[in-house]
C-alpha cells in the first residue's frame, strides 16, 4: 500500500442552505475578493452571476448545482490556492443536484440565516452531509438583518446537529458571523442587526475554509480513478463530463477505461480536458487527483459512472439519489390549435416560433435529453404512444422542466400532477412531507383548518411569543398539490411555508381540495365581451375578449361545484330599433390570469393543461362534451 499524500495548493467546498439564505450572493463576493474579475470587468459583472439560466435570474433562485474555481493568495504569503465552491440549489424539489455536489467535495460550508434560523431544508441538504462523514463549517449569513437574533440561531443549529444524530467531531464546528451583500466576514460575533465590524472582507471565511476543510488525499502512484458527477453540452465539444479526480493524473489525449453503469468497460480517448476558473473553463495539460475537471470527447457518458486506468481499471460507487415522490404526464399536443400561433390565423402570428416542435418524436427526444444531466428525473412510457409519465422529487422541478420546454417551442399537453405509491405488503403506501409553516397569530386558525382538509396532522407547535407561530405538520404529498395558492390568499402573503420529504405512510384516502367546478366552452370560436358579461356572475372568468376557444377549453371557474358548458361566444343581437339600454355600458371585470403552476394546480383529474410557446391553456381531456356526460353518469351510477 502506497502512502497517502496530501495536496495542499487545492480545496473542494460545496455550499448548502436553505432557499433565500443568500448561498448564491457569498459565492459572488468570494469570486469578486478573490480577484477573478480585474479592476474593469467588476463594473460589468451581474448580481448572483452564479444563476446564468434565464428562469434561475427570473425566479431567483438556482436551479442547476454549478461549481467555480476561485485562486485565494494566502494573507501570510505562500502559493496561491484553488478553491473550487460548488453553488447548490436550496430547494427540495432539486434534491439530486445537492446529492451530486456533495459527492464530489471534501467539506460544507452550511448557512443559515440569522433570523430564519435553520428551516427544513437546511435539515436536508445537512441530513446528506452528516451521512457523508464531511467536516462542516456554520455560517451565519445576513447578521444585518433588524431582525436578527444571532444567539438563538447558534443554539437551534446545534439542537439540530443533535437532532441528526451527529457524533462529537462532527459538532465542534467553526462558527463564522457573514453579511454576504456587503462581502464581509467576521469570527467574533457582531451585535444582532449590524455588519460585522472588525472586519472589510470576506478574508476570515477564506482562512477558516483552508483551515477545516482537509486537502484532498491520494495514494501515490497509485491508478486513475476519476467519478462522473455532473454533464454538460456545449455546441462545439458535444457532451462535457465534469469530474473529480480522486487517484492519479488524468492527461489531455490520454486513452482511460470507461466503466458504464451496466458493468462493461470501453476505452476512450480524452479528446479535450478543461479546468475551471472563475466563471470560464480554460483547456488544460492535465488534471491531478482532487481536481475537479471537465473532459470532452465521450458522448453517451452518464453520471456517476467511472473513468479509470486502462491495466487496472476500478470502478467508484454509483450516485444515489432519493426515490421520486410526483408524477406528471407529458404528451404532444392534441387541441384543436395546434401548431397554430398566438390567434391562430394570419402569417404574423405563425412567425413568432420559427421552429415548432409538436411531434411525439421531437418530445420524446428532448425529455431523453433532460435525463442525461437531471439524476432525480424518469421517464417511463404510458400505454399511449405520444405521451410519457415523467417522475421528479416535487411539483416545482417538473413545472420547471415543463417551462423550459415551452421556451424552447415545444407543444405539450401536461397531465394534472399525481403522487408516485408504492406497495408494501399488499398494501398502497404514498409520499409524505413534513411541513413548516410560519404564521402571524392571527392566521394561525385558517392554516390549521387548510391542514385539516389536507389530512395533516400537526406535530409540534411552538410561540416565540413575536406575535409568529411556527407549526409542524406530517402531511400526504398529494395534499400539497395546489397547496401554495391557497395558502397565500389565506394568509394574506405574509405566511412562509417549507416542505421535505419524510418517507411513505399508508394511503390517506381521497382528498377533495377543489370545491368548484369547471365552466367549459362548448364550441370553437372567438371569445365575446357581450358573452362575458353575461357569464361572469357565474364564475370567474380566465380568458379575454378576442380569445380563441374550443370545445371543451375550460374558460372559467363555476361558482357550484359541477361543471357548465357555456357558449362564450354568443354574439349580441342587433336589431334597427334604439334601444332604451343602449347608452348605459357594462363593465367586464377583469379575467385571472393563471400561471403555469397555477393551471397545474387547477387542474382536476379528468383535466390536463395544454402549453403552447404563446399560451397556457386548460381543457377536458375528453372535449366532446356528450362523451363526458356519458362517463360522468356511468360513474355515477356504476
């Protein structure tokens, strides 16, 4: 057994939190301290530059794990050293991206906000990181904050570590106070509610991660292996493997074994090899072992698989990842308007997406493609050939993909979101969440009443006695369906909720969270003011006049709880007489605009949602509004 080297000049970090802890903003003052930007380029460097998509900067918040390098020059003098951070997402819903990122570091930076303290989420990612064995630092980020109660936020962190069952190493951690929009940070703690003070910089933070988070190890001499844990595509290079090294040197032009997840092994060439810097990969010689590295040249490579020595090849672990809790189904288009543009007739209005993608080939292609890099994702056929049931981890991460399809120009019909059950002995099990709600007092009685239509039941409960309560629900996945919407109305706003994953428990049996029914369009037409305002004392309305519809579009909500099929494009009778109402105008009141997690939400179970690159627009799987009456009595009457 060779002995174990340590290289020094390297760290790998990942940084976990909760969603809104601010992981993305310190990332952007390491890489600015860092000097990754000369002096000119900082005025043209964005916000969270971390969050490139266009949906991750609209929504902000990230969606992909991304890593960067940055080169921290030492204050004492010495050679430079490379840290690479790896940004994670805070969501749940993006499970697998965390999983990933921690496989390929040596240590977490966890923060936690010091007002919110940590909240589920922060449970999660740090559930992950206690299993791994890695050494943690705490970070208490946003000490600025008027609310801010630094002390109390130590203690439940360290409740929690005690709460996953950490072992003594694991909880002597360093403790590092931050206000990441400024860039500072500091070891003494400030008071609550001010930037720290002995301090300008973020260089504190720096030395303890060099500090804690050990150098990579490796045997010397001993063979390649290197672990798959992230793809991505460029135009030019095709699929781009990221890897961290963990033995050996990995060489550009250099001939490795490729050891797939069936079991064979091939060999490849290493056609191109890149390394991180900043925010751009820059070609590279070679890669030594705790380096974290990108290689071009294999194209139908997989995450989690291996790339070892050509003599003595020796495969590292697969990549798990949790089992998926949502499912939704994903088809092509079959509406009446397909392919056809925002209205439907004139050349203007085909022009706006210059390549549609309708076909059930094209839809099946890319969702093949979205498996590639997304781990937490599947895809298994239906019995219909133009539609698949796409599995995920919750309701945001498949309306996520849903909408990045839309912007590509694709046209699809999406089913209404269901809980993936599993059988254990005989019996139906599904997914259940644990659920942090923060209230105002006085919303405390509505929440607890939604819960109860739910089926959750209430775990603990605690008063900090600031007027806020915080509740802790066990609730089925299949009642936080459409949950958010209501939850916000009732609370006016002003209420945060957090869910995890917490396992499977016995089917809860039906929950009706809709109580209205549907009013649905019973032919193709343009939609009329005349026959909106007839209609809107009915229901609300979501379309407006000039709308296209057709049979069995749903254009509004009913007040009762059956459906109505309505003519919304009844035209006003004229006649040559004056009428005596004629100058008295009616006012429409304006229509709700859903959008596409709303219109998932909405969705009944005989309902789908139809998106189009120009519109979102609900209807019947059956159109024919005969049929469905027929299926709606034979239910009836068994």
């Amino acid at each position: 057994m060779a002995p174990s080297v340590t290289r020094h000049d390297i760290r790998n970090v990942a940084i976990v939190a909760h969603v809104d802890h601010g992981k993305t903003t310190i990332v952007d003052g390491m890489l600015k301290q860092a000097g990754a930007f000369a002096a000119h380029q900082l005025d043209q460097v964005d916000d969270r530059m971390m969050d490139s998509n266009d949906l991750e900067r609209e929504k902000g918040i990230t969606i992909l794990a991304k890593n960067t390098a940055v080169k921290y020059h030492p204050k004492d003098g010495g050679e430079p050293i490379t840290i690479n951070i790896i940004d994670t997402p805070g969501h749940a819903d993006f499970g697998g991206e965390v999983e990933r990122g921690l496989s390929m570091v040596d240590g977490v930076v966890l923060l936690v906000d010091a007002s919110e303290g940590p909240l589920p989420q922060t449970r999660f990612v740090l559930r992950k990181a206690l299993q791994q064995r890695l050494p943690i630092i705490l970070c208490i980020n946003k000490t600025d904050r008027p609310d801010a109660r630094i002390d109390e936020v130590v203690n439940e962190t360290y409740d929690l570590f005690l709460d996953l069952d950490a072992d003594e190493e694991q909880i002597e951690f360093p403790i590092v106070y931050a206000c990441g929009r400024d860039g500072v940070a500091s070891l003494t703690k400030p008071e609550d509610g001010t930037v720290p003070g002995d301090s300008d910089s973020l260089e504190p933070f720096f030395s303890t991660i060099l500090e804690h988070i050990p150098a990579p190890t490796y045997e010397e001499g001993a063979p390649l292996q290197a672990h798959v844990t992230n793809l991505d595509a460029d135009n030019f290079l095709g699929r781009i493997a990221l890897l961290r090294v963990h033995q050996g040197e990995l060489k550009k032009g250099q001939t490795v074994a490729w050891m797939k997840r069936d079991g064979s092994v091939a060999n490849v060439r290493i056609s191109e090899l890149m390394m991180t810097e900043a925010l751009t990969r820059k070609p590279a010689e070679k890669a030594g072992p705790g380096d974290i590295c990108a290689v071009a040249g294999i194209p139908d490579i997989m995450i989690g698989e291996t790339l070892a020595d050509q003599e003595n090849p020796v495969a590292l672990p697969l990549i798990t990842v949790d089992e998926p809790a949502i499912s939704m189904t994903i088809g092509t288009n079959t509406s009446p308007l397909v392919g056809r543009g925002g209205t439907g007739k004139g050349a203007d209005a085909k022009a706006a997406v210059k390549d549609r993608k309708v076909t059930a080939r094209q839809v099946k292609d890319r969702l093949d493609r979205e498996l590639i890099g997304n781990v937490s994702l599947r895809v298994l056929d239906t019995e219909r050939p133009d539609a698949w049931e796409v599995q995920g981890r919750g309701e945001l991460a498949l309306a996520i993909l849903v909408e990045q399809m839309r912007r590509e120009g694709y046209e699809l019909t999406v089913g209404k979101p269901q809980v993936v059950t599993k059988e254990v002995d005989g019996k139906v099990y599904e997914p259940v969440e644990r659920m942090t709600i923060d209230v105002p007092e006085e919303h405390m009685g509505a929440v607890t009443q939604l819960m109860g239509v739910r089926k959750g039941r209430m775990d603990n409960m605690s008063n900090h006695g600031s007027g806020w309560v915080r509740m802790e629900f066990v609730v089925p996945s299949r009642g936080l369906i459409g949950f958010r919407t209501e939850f916000l109305t009732q609370t006016r706003g002003t209420g945060i909720a957090h869910s995890i994953h917490e396992g499977h428990e016995p089917w809860f049996g039906t929950l009706t969270t809709r109580n209205n029914g549907s009013l649905v369009a019973d032919r193709a037409g343009a939609v009329t003011a005349f026959a909106m305002t007839n209609l809107q004392e009915r229901g609300v309305l979501f379309v407006e006049p000039g709308t296209e519809v057709y049979e069995g579009m749903i254009v509004g909500e009913n007040s009762r709880s059956d459906d109505m099929d309505v003519n919304i494009t009844k035209e006003k009778k004229l006649t040559n007489m004056r009428s005596s109402t004629a100058d008295v105008t009616e006012s429409i009141v304006p229509p709700r605009k859903l959008s596409l997690e709303q219109s998932l939400e909405f969705c009944r179970d005989d309902e789908c949602v139809e998106v189009t690159p120009e519109a979102i627009r609900i209807r019947k799987v059956n159109l024919d509004a005969r049929e469905r009456a027929r299926a709606a009595s034979r239910a009836k009457h068994g």
